[in-house]
C-alpha cells in the first residue's frame, strides 16, 4: 500500500511541479471560464429579466406589483433555488466546476506526450503497478482542477460574487465535490483517450468533448429550464452533478443535511468511483502491449 | 547462470519480422553489444528484454527470471537509458534523479546519498538544481544513465547511448560507461550502429541483420575472422618469385600479393608478423622505404558477414526504410 502510494505521489507531483512552474499555461487554463462568467453572466442577466423597471413600477399599482413580485420570486426560486440570486453568481459557481473540465481534459494529452517522448516506456519499465500510472495523473488533474477552481471562485468574489456559506463543513463539501469531479473527467478523458497514440487527436478529441459536455449540464442555465430529453443528458453528466452540489454547498447556503446537496454528492461520488476503475481497466489492457 | 539468456527469441509486426529466433546469452559483469543497421531489430530486442513488450515466440531469463511469466521481477533488476531523451526538462537534474528513486521504492534518504553519488558520478554535481532545458545533449544523456542507475540494477540497458551526440561527447559517455562497469560492477546490455563504438566498448558483439544474429564474438577474434590483418610495403625493386614464396613460408601470414614496388601482405596478428616480415625483405637486399598495418574494423566484418556495409543503405533503401515504419508504428 505505501509503496503504491509514493509511487502515485511520485507521477503526481512531477505532473503538478510541471504545473506551477509554467504560470502563463495556469492563466490561459483560467482566463476562459473567467470569460464566460464575466461575459455571459454579467451581460445576459437571466435573474434579472424579473426585475420590473422603475417606470413601469410607478405606473402600477402596489397590489399588483406586490403580486408580480410575488409571482417572480416564486419562479426564480423554483428554477435557480432562491429568488435573491444573482446571474452573475449563478454563471461564476458553474465556472468552478467547468474549469476543472478544461484542467482534466489534459490529462489524456499528458499520456500521449509521455508516449512521444519515451516516458511512458520508461514507467511501463520501473517496477510499479500500471493503475499507479493513470491515478497518478488523476490525482495529479484533481489538484490542478481544485486549485484553480478556488482561484475562479476568489476572483468571481473579487468581482462581485455573492456567496452564501452555511459553515466550514459545507465548504468542504464543495471541495470534495471538486475533487470528484476532477477524477470523474480526467479518467472519462482518459478511458476514452488511452488508445489514442497522436496528440492531434487528444486535441480533436478533448475540443469534442468540452463544449457538449459544458452545454449538456447546469452550469450556464438550471436543469428545469431544460427540455426533457436534456434532461435525461444531464442527469448523466458528471459535471451537472458536481455543480449542483458547489451551488447548494456555496450559494444556497444548504444546511450539511440538504437532502438535493448529499444526492448530488452520492451520484458523484459513484460516477468517480466508476469512471476511475473504468480508467484503470482500459488503461491496463491497453498498456499492456502484445 | 548468465545474466541474460535468450533462446530462439521472435518479434512479428504484422508481415514484418522484427526479430527472428535470436539466441545468445550475456554473463554478468559483461558488457554486451548488439551492432547492426537501423531496423536490424535492436531495439525490439531491448524491448523485449526489458518486458515492454511480449516476444511472438521463444524466451528469455534476464538475471533468471523470465520475461514473460515474471516480468515485475524483471524490471527491479534492470534499468534502461532508451534512445530517446525522457529526463523532464521542466525538472532540474536532482529532480529527476528523485523521481526515479521514488518510483523504485528507493527511502528518501538512501535515494538523497545515491542521487549524491551518481551526479558525482557523471559528473554533474554543478548542475543538480538547474532544470533541465538549460543542459546540453550530453548531460542529458548522463542524467539519463543515471537516472537508471538509482535503484542500483545488475543489469542496464543502453538503446544507442550515443545516437546524436559529437564525437568528445561520444568518446566522454563511453569513459562514463566504462566507470559504471568497472566501480559497480553493473552488466550492461547495449545496442549501436556505430563501430567504433562496439569495438572500443563492448566486451562482446553480436551482428545483427534483418532480426537475425549473423555472429557473436569478442571485436577482435570478428576482425581477426576476416582472415588477418593487411600489412603494406613500399619496397626497391623485388625479385617477386622469390621474396612471394619466402613470406608465405613466415608462420602467421595468410596471403601475399606482389607489385613491382609494393608488397602486401595478409596476416593474423599482424603487429607480430610485422618483424618478421621486414627482416625478410632486408635479409634479400630489399630496402624498405615505407610500412602501414591496417587492422580490419567491423566495417568490413560486417560488409563480409551481410554483403552490405552499416551505412551503405541504397538498394535496399526502400525495403529498409518499409521495415523502420512498420516497427516504429508497432512500438508506440
């Protein structure tokens, strides 16, 4: 066991050393959900569509706007989870779980370099398990991903998100909701990838799959605005599940005993559970060479 | 036991044969060479060896256990330096060496002294903490063989130690190499195109051609096989007949050939027969004006063993060229 895990350790840290020391690839990965919440969410409002203008308000009467706002607050409630949610909260939470989409598609690419390069070989000669390989590049894609999800939700604050935190236990909820989610998408990229012996097609590939897999899940509008086939599709993206519970555990302030946070979190953690071993088995077939 | 033995060992890349049925065996302490043209099957070789990949028939033990039925037993015996360059370079070389120690279990302070010794070793002490990118191809190259050497193997595979580096660089990777046998006492299996460097660093050769062994030897008895040595003469003006028939009867010489002011003269050993041969002349009142002895190189073993010469490639340019792409596509 211990020697598995230093030889885990060990694949991991040479990933994320490589990481830390190339700030300007830590920014490019960053600066795009950073676009998203910034662009999209700060321009289409979609909370604020029920907002009624000052002048209209003056023209009406208070019963009526009182039942207007009533009415307001009740969908936005129903489709967001609180009628005092902002747009702009909304789109910036999402982005803390779909950067770790953009950090956990290189993990397959990582393999390919290792590959091209010979390092592969050289692993797949030293005397370690071959699952220490792949999870020592999903642990290394979880401590990327998280990190830069904490660094998306400080400057989401810093440009006006509002968080709504019950406590300390319910952040590391999100965290660990984090965590899962970078083992569900790096070991889905890298089953999918694993045979894949050209990095263009990691490239092809993972450009394939990163948009579909942002749009299929509830990070730039909720699962009930959804038609009910998208639904079906979100229900199974990994993605909607992690950041349903980020945007229970973060924005709504869901108490630790939040029946929809602990489903979301159980769905993930199953869906990481699987996608991992799934990782490892493709990954050991396929590097185990004829 | 051998520290390596291959029995009738087969590697088939669809229609290709990479490697066909090639036996031999490495005695421990021995520095091993597989010489031969690129697409001989060297490196499939080296990969089967090292249990990269599985042989389509035959065995192998390496430090006797087998390739196929044990191959975790396998790779904590062995280290490799592939031909390619897998140090990080976003690493430094201390880095690096760390890594290693890591993935074969070696304790963070046992690997702290080895890493220590082996960057004396190579000589790159100075350059622990600088990462990689900044170091030329032959450091990397040193840092590579060391990194091999953290776990401390009995056995270490060299795929083309040299491929691409100058010739100091060259001449200094093999006194590195030598170092390595000499103070660990590490059996080392390589692979080379280039000659000189089997004959200057080899213990033991075997040519290989198209997958097949074609000899295995010592350098010097493969280049005494071709027959002897060339010792040539500028000589005054010989009575052919009678000087021609006098060296034949020298104890050494295989054959003579006379000019009018040129004797040439194939012998084995020919740095002995040499003496001999001059005092001969002399003792007919021939003068001698002038003497070169050639020693045959593995060139020409190579050219007598195949009919090709290592580098000469045209003619079976495509043919070669059809192989490289069907086993590289196989390797990667």
């Amino acid at each position: 066991m211990i020697a598995r895990a230093s030889e885990i350790g060990a694949i991991a840290s040479r990933e994320v050393k490589k990481w830390y020391r190339s700030p300007i690839l830590l920014f490019m990965t960053t600066i795009q959900p950073l676009l998203w919440m910034s662009l999209y969410g700060k321009a289409f409002n979609l909370t604020g569509l029920f907002r009624i203008p000052e002048d209209i308000l003056k023209q009406l009467p208070p019963e009526s706007t009182a039942r207007f706002a009533a009415i307001a607050n009740e969908i936005l409630s129903r489709f967001f989870g609180a009628s005092d949610i902002d747009f702009f909260s909304y789109i910036a939470v999402g982005m803390m779980g779909v950067i770790l989409l953009f950090t956990s598609m290189s993990s397959g690419l990582s393999i390919a370099w290792d590959r091209r390069l010979g390092v592969l070989n050289k692993l797949l000669v030293a005397p370690i398990s071959r699952s220490s390989i792949i999870l020592g590049k999903v642990i290394s894609a979880i401590i990327r991903g998280v990190t830069q999800s904490l660094l998306v939700m400080l400057i989401g604050l810093a440009l006006g998100m509002r968080l709504r935190v019950s406590g300390p236990v319910e952040f590391l909820i999100a965290v660990l909701a984090l965590a899962l989610l970078g083992a569900s998408l790096s070991s889905l990229i890298i089953s999918v990838t694993i045979r894949l012996k050209s990095w263009e097609y990691h490239i092809a590939v993972s450009n394939l799959l990163t948009l579909p897999l942002m749009f299929t899940s509830s990070a730039l509008y909720p699962v009930t605005l959804m038609p009910e086939w998208l639904k079906t599709v979100a229900a199974i993206n990994p993605l909607t599940h992690g950041i349903e519970v980020l945007r229970e555990a973060l924005l709504l302030g869901a108490p630790l005993n939040s029946q929809a946070m602990l489903g979301h979190l159980l769905i993930l953690t199953v869906f990481a559970s699987a996608a991992t071993l799934l990782g490892i088995y493709l990954a050991n077939v396929a590097l185990r060479k004829t | 036991m051998s520290a390596i033995e291959a029995h009738g060992l087969r590697k088939v890349f669809g229609e290709i044969v990479a490697v066909d049925k090639v036996s031999f065996a490495v005695e421990e302490g021995e520095v091993f060479g597989f010489l031969g043209p690129n697409g001989a099957g060297k490196t499939t070789t080296i990969n089967m060896l090292t249990t990269l990949i599985r042989p389509t028939a035959g065995s192998a033990r390496v430090w006797g256990y087998d390739i196929v039925d044990e191959p975790e037993k396998v790779r904590e015996v062995i280290g490799l330096a592939p031909q390619e360059l897998t140090v990080d370079d976003e690493l430094t070389g201390y880095e690096n060496m760390m890594l290693h120690a890591a993935l074969y279990h070696v304790p963070k302070e046992e690997a702290r002294v080895r890493v220590k010794e082996i960057l004396e070793l190579m000589e790159l002490e100075r350059f622990a903490n600088k990462k990689v990118e900044s170091y030329s191809g032959g450091m990397k190259k040193r840092l590579e063989i060391g990194c091999s050497l953290i776990h401390e193997p009995k056995i270490l595979f060299l795929d083309e130690p040299t491929l691409g580096l100058d010739v100091q660089t060259r001449a200094a990777i093999w006194n590195y190499i030598r170092t390595l046998v000499r103070e660990r006492g590490v059996t080392i299996f390589m692979t080379t195109h280039y000659m000189d460097e089997a004959d200057n660093l080899c213990d033991r050769v075997a040519i290989i051609d198209y997958g097949r062994i074609k000899a295995i030897d010592t350098p010097s008895r493969l280049k005494s096989s071709i027959g002897g040595d060339l010792i040539e003469l500028e000589v005054s003006e010989i009575n052919g007949l009678v000087i021609g028939e006098r060296l034949r009867a020298l104890p050494g010489v295989v054959d003579v050939v006379l000019d009018s002011e040129r004797a040439v003269v194939k012998a084995v050993r020919g740095e002995e027969v040499l003496p001999a041969v001059i005092s001969a002349l002399i003792r007919d009142g021939v003068s001698v004006r002038r003497v070169e002895m050639k020693k045959p190189s593995l060139e020409e073993v190579f050219l007598s063993l195949t009919g090709r010469r290592l580098r000469d490639e045209n003619g079976v340019k495509e043919e070669i060229t059809r192989r490289n792409i069907a086993i590289r596509r196989a390797r990667s």
